[in-house]
C-alpha cells in the first residue's frame, strides 16, 4: 500500500484526487488529509479513506472538526503548524493542492521527508522554484506537476533530450472575457470572473484565468520547471483547452498533448508515474470536434503576460513579489474594493516598486526570505490600492 496525503483535499484538486483514491482504496493508505473552512467535508473524506490525521488550516474550525471526527478514530489538528506536522509524516506520495503561497512551507516539508510531491500548487514554484528543486534534489525526492500544461508538457519529455527542445508552448482558454470588448473590462464583476468557458476550477485560479495571471504564472512554472530560458516559452489561446501544451524540437518536430479538460488526467499521471494507468476521463473524438482553433494572446487585454517575462529577466526572488501582489490583488478584486482591470495595474506598481526599492529580492532564496518578500508585496499592493488606481 502506498501510504499518500492530500494538501488542500476539500478543493478542487483535492477532490478530484479523491475521485481517483477512492476508486482503488486498498492500494493507498492514507495518512493526512488538509483543508480549510469546509469542515463537513474534510470529515466526511476522512472518514471514508481512513486517514490517520486531519487538519484545518485555521485554528477557529478545530472544535467543529474534532466533533465531526469524534470517535471516528481519526487524529485532529489546527493550524499552520499541524499542517507542516503533516507533512513531516512519512509519506509516499503527497498532492500539493493548497491554493496560493501558503502550499510553499508544507510542500517543502514533504519534499524533507522524501516523498514524491505532485505539484498542483504553482505558486510555491513562481515564488521558490530553485529552493523546491534544491530541496527534491537534497533529500532525494520527486516533484511531479500537476497543471494541465506542464504535465503536458512532461509527457512530450518523456525519452527526449531537454537540449533538442526548440521551444515550449502552453496554451491558455483565453478565460471568460476572451470575446469581451476591451472597454468593459474594468466593469467585469466578480461573478463573471469567476465562471470559466472550459474548465470546472477552485474561484481564485478561475479568475486568474480570465485575467491570464494564471498563465502567468504557468509561464514561469515552465520556467522554474523545465528549466529553459524565457524566450523558448510561448503562450498560444486555444479556446477549445483540448491541446494542452506543445513541445517544439531543433528537428521541426512539434509534439501536441491533446485530452478532455480534465484535472484527472494530470493528477492520475502524476499519480501512476512513471506507468500509465485507466483513468476515468472523456476520450476525446476528433471528428465530433471537428476543428480547433488557435490564436496570438492580446497584449492589452491580458497584461500580466508581460508581466511575468519581466519577472523572469529580473530573476531573483521576483516570483514572489509577483505573486504576493496577485494575491492580494486578487483579495482586494474579490472582496469587491477594486475593479478587474486594477488587479494588472496593482501587481505592475508593485513590481516597479520593488525593483527600485528591495535588495532582498537578490538575497539567498530561502523560506524566511521568501516569506518576508510576500509580505512586503502585498503590503504594497493594499498601498497602491489606497492610493487609487486609476
Ligand atoms: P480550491 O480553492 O478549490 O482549493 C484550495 C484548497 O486549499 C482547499 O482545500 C482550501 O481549504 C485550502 N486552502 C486555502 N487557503 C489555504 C491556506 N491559507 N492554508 C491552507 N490551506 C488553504 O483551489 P483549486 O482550484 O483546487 O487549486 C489548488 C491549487 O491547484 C492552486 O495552486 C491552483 O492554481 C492549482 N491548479 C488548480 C487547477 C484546477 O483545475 N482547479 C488546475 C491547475 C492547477
Ligand atoms: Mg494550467
């Protein structure tokens, strides 16, 4: 039995992880399930795998999960320091699936022990990518990806020479304001960014994926992942999401992975690798299909883009100030108190500010470090907030 743990098990990756556990229960013993708010849940799921531990990540909800779990047999916990206790437990394989920085210190803590970590949290990659590999590296551990484009990408590796690889293309949906007049943009509610045309996604990647912070990020995960340099990584919108990333060689060879859009997919071959296993996804039918379309993103409408490869020449600890201020942005997007279009306007002031104004984006890359430069960001961007946007 592999013994295995879920980071984030209550949300949508999580879930879908779940989907695939439960269907072949006696080949995994479960050690810690992770979530949040959503405390019937995580019990529930505990229950029915019989982990050995659960844990909220806020203390306030731990009266409600040791209730739901009372006399089940299962452990209880609270806190940020439960959720790195159990990801110091032994495991074989642990999904990273918190969203946001917060995946970064249990991620780590997994990789110590040793365990194989299917990344599905990119943003530990975009705010520490070489302290995650130094790490897999250090204690003999694996990171697999679990984003549909770098696993994708992942796969069209699979027996080639990284040094044959011309460039690597990561498609986008182009999210729900694709076909959207540019000048409406900025009265884009939050109910209408967070409802995606392909993918059935957490809300906060969702509305990333309408403003392309998420492929933003995802570029530099490609980055940060495979290791090439920028100008080999292109972005390419393909409203269909079927073809999720294409491989391009120094033979004109470009290699396509094509598949449902289906987290399942990316979690079920992170979940079998290096074997390739039955999962239970839509096969696609081509000829139903019909035709796909592809085009160039617009800069304008998506300007974290840019954003991103300037991170990426900047280097540093940059990624995490980049992706501190989206997520505050984001918060402030969310709870209401700016418009769509600022969150781009927000993650730029603070991006130019930090340049100008840190040295410690150039000092070692450690968990502290890159803790402070998050805060320092979204600190920054609650002040370009309050100063007004526009
Ligand atoms: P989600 O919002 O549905 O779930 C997030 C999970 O993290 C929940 O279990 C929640 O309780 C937990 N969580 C939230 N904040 C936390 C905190 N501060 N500390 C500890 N736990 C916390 O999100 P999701 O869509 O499942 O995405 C999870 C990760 O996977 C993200 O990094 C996202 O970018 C990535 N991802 C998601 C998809 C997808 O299809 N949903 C695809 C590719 C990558
Ligand atoms: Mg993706």
């Amino acid at each position: 039995m592999r013994k295995i743990s879920i980071f984030g098990a209550t949300g949508s990756i999580g879930q879908s992880t779940i989907d695939l556990i439960r269907r072949d229960p006696a080949a995994y013993d479960v050690v810690a399930l992770t979530g949040g708010g959503n405390i019937a849940q995580l019990a529930r799921d505990a229950i029915a795998l019989n982990a050995d531990l659960a844990v909220t990540a806020y203390d306030e909800n731990l009266p409600q999960l040791r209730d739901a779990l009372a006399d089940s047999g299962v452990a209880v916990a609270a806190g940020q320091a439960a959720l790195i206790e159990a990801a110091a437990r032994p495991a074989d394989w642990v999904m990273s699936a918190i969203v946001g920085a917060a995946g970064l210190a249990p991620g780590l803590k997994a990789l110590e022990q040793g365990a194989t970590l299917a990344l599905a949290n990119k943003e530990s990659l975009v705010c520490a990518g070489k302290l995650l590999l130094e790490t897999a590296a250090r204690y003999g551990a694996r990171l697999l990806p679990v984003d549909s484009e770098h696993s994708a990408v992942f796969q069209g590796l699979v027996g080639e020479d990284i040094e044959a690889v011309e460039r690597i293309i990561i498609t986008a949906s182009g999210g729900a304001f694709r076909d959207w007049p540019l000048a409406d943009l900025k009265n884009a509610t939050l109910a209408q960014a967070s409802s995606h045309p392909n993918w059935d996604m957490g809300q906060r990647i969702t509305i990333d994926s309408a403003s392309m912070f998420n492929k933003a990020l995802e570029v530099i995960e490609t980055r940060e992942y495979f290791g090439v340099s920028p100008d080999r990584i292109e972005v390419l919108v393909h409203p269909e999401s079927m073809v999720h990333a294409l491989v391009g060689f120094n033979d004109g060879a470009l290699m396509a992975h094509l598949g449902a859009p289906d987290m399942r997919h990316a979690i079920g071959y992170a979940l079998h690798w290096p074997q390739r296993r039955d999962l239970p996804v839509a096969r696609l039918d081509l000829a139903a299909i019909g035709q796909l379309n592809f085009a160039e993103p617009d800069p304008i409408r998506y300007p974290a883009l840019a954003q991103a490869y300037a991170v990426m020449e900047r280097g540093g600890m940059m990624g995490a100030a980049f992706n501190g201020a989206k997520e505050r942005a984001l918060d402030l997007f969310i709870a209401g108190r700016i418009g769509f279009t600022d969150m781009a306007e927000i993650t730029a002031r603070v991006l130019d500010q930090i340049e100008t104004q840190s040295g410690l984006i150039d000092s070692a890359m450690t968990l502290d470090n890159v803790s402070r430069i998050d805060h320092i960001a979204r600190n920054a961007a609650d002040a370009a907030a309050a100063t007004g946007i526009r």
